[in-house]
C-alpha cells in the first residue's frame, strides 16, 4: 500500500515539473529504507512513464520548446552517462549528503525566488 501512495505521490509532483523523482528517492530511501543507490536507480525506472505522460500533456497544451528540448536532452544524455558511472562509483554516505546538499540548494532557491516574487508583488500593490 504505501508503494501505491508513493507512486502518486510522485507522480503528481513529477507531473507539475516539480522534480517527482526528488520525492521519489527521498521517501525510498528514508520511508522504505531503501539504499540510495537503489533508489537512485529506481527513480530512473519512474521517470520514463511519467515523463511520457507529462511530454504529451505539455505538447497538447504547447507548452514545450522542441528546439530547446531536443539540444537539451542530447546534453543530458551525456550528463546521464557521466552521472551514472560517478554514482556507481561513490559510496553510500558520500552520495547521500551530495543529495542532501541538492535538496538544500533546490530549497534556498525556492525560497529566494518566493521571497523575490513577494517582494516585486508588494510594490505593485502599493503603487
């Protein structure tokens, strides 16, 4: 059962654009005591589904710059590879704090660009 309440869970984050691999891995590894190698990897098996869905609702709606898209995901392919044969490689402690340190950079950005959006919307509302 709460394989089937992680699997929506991540599905809808993943769905929005929102990274639903990132909740993915974090509630394998620290519900499900999973190893981060595993479910590193099974975060992989997740996006190809989800990730298709997502392509062709976002294509639907015209949402996506193919141009963009394709020279990004060709760069990507590469990054994947490098990625991949990195983590293979690092051990289990190391590339937890590294996915630790991820969560954290990906939270102070948010914040920030929260805190700047408040800010630029305040102005507007007293002018």
């Amino acid at each position: 059962m709460i394989e089937i309440l992680i699997g929506i869970l991540s599905g809808i984050v993943s769905g929005t654009g929102m990274g639903g691999g990132t909740i993915l891995i974090f509630l394998l590894s620290i519900i499900m005591g999973i190893e981060q190698h595993v479910a590193q990897a099974t975060n992989l098996i997740f996006f190809i589904p989800t990730s298709i869905v997502a392509i062709i609702v976002n294509l639907k709606n015209k949402n996506i710059d193919l141009k963009l898209g394709i020279i990004i995901s060709i760069f990507g392919i590469l990054g994947a590879i490098i990625g991949a044969n990195i983590a293979i490689y690092m051990d289990v402690k190391i590339l937890k704090k590294c996915f630790g340190v991820f969560l954290i950079a990906i939270t102070i950005n948010e914040i920030y660009s929260i805190t700047k959006l408040y800010k630029k919307d305040k102005k507007t509302d007293t002018k």
